[in-house]
C-alpha cells in the first residue's frame, strides 16, 4: 500500500514505520527490511525530479537541498534496521546501489556510514573517503561526511596498510 503514496517524503516515512513495526512485533523477519529500503531509493531517485515535487517545494518555498536533508531521519532508522546484525556483504550492496545513484547519494552515503558496524566502514575507509572527495555537494555538507567518517575510523582501525593511505587523502581536503 505505501507504493500508491504519491508525495515520496511521505511514503518514505511510512516505509520507516513499517520497518519500525515489523522490527517490533517480529524481530526476527527481515525480508521487508530490504523490500522497504529497495522502494525508498527507487522513489527518491525516481520522484524527486518530477513536475509534482518541484511544485511543491515552490509552494513550501524549500529547495531541493532541503528537501534532501528531510530524508535523512528516514533514511537513518530504515538504514540501521537493515544493518542490525547484517554481514559485510550486505554494506558491499549497499555502497553499490549508492554508487549507482545520481540524486541523494550523499544523504545516503552519510546513513549508511551512521548505520552499519564501525568496523566495516574503518574496512573500507580509503574507498569511502575516495567517495566522499569524488561526490557533487548537493547542499548536504561534505563535512558532515567526513565527520561520519571519522567516527567510524575513531571506533575501529582501518587495515594497517590503509592507515597512511587514509590520511593523505583526508588531508588534501
């Protein structure tokens, strides 16, 4: 029923109660989890663009990068109840599906960094700073990114031969 909610904003919040629902009355299923975050980026890709949303972001008088940023608490609690318990292999699909996206991928790579074990964003912190510094700035502060970043870096060592790695490219910033 949510993938008749036209306004995506609001069909990404009911996606975040679903998944907050589901997580409490069976903690154990989790194939909505994936279904829930799948349809959340197809309508944010999908929809942001469209005359409907442009209209109503003139009528509300936000811009686009503030719309974005709505996103984001949805985004985070979608995002760490897919990652509660997750493998590796699940972050690894994830970053491919952020990689793939050409609209609100910064929001979400910031969820994504927020959400999963430190451990596996210290893993592969090169890749994701390389990530960070490649991305457009679409009015979501590359900072805060970086700060993500370095929160994970600061719970859980990067591979010693990424340590220096890492910090020449976060030095360059």
């Amino acid at each position: 029923m949510i993938r008749g909610i036209g306004d995506p904003l609001v069909a990404a919040y009911a996606r975040c109660y679903l998944c907050r629902v589901g997580v409490l009355v069976a903690p154990s299923v989790r194939d909505h989890l994936m279904v829930c975050f799948d349809d959340l980026l197809l309508t944010f890709t999908t929809q942001i663009g469209t005359e409907f949303v442009q209209t109503a972001l003139a009528i509300q008088r936000t811009s686009i990068q503030h719309y974005l940023v709505l996103y984001a608490p949805a985004l985070d609690w979608v995002l760490s109840c897919l990652a509660h318990n997750a493998s590796e292999l699940l972050l690894d699909t994830i970053l491919q599906r952020c990689s793939d996206m050409s609209t609100g991928n910064v929001v979400l790579l910031n969820s994504i960094m927020a959400s999963f074990r430190s451990s596996f964003i210290a893993a592969r912190a090169v890749e994701l700073s390389r990530k960070i510094r490649d991305m457009d700035d679409v009015g979501f502060p590359r900072h805060l990114l970086y700060c993500s970043l370095g929160n994970c870096v600061a719970d859980a060592d990067p591979p010693e031969d990424q340590k220096l790695i890492l910090l020449n490219e976060v030095s360059y910033i």
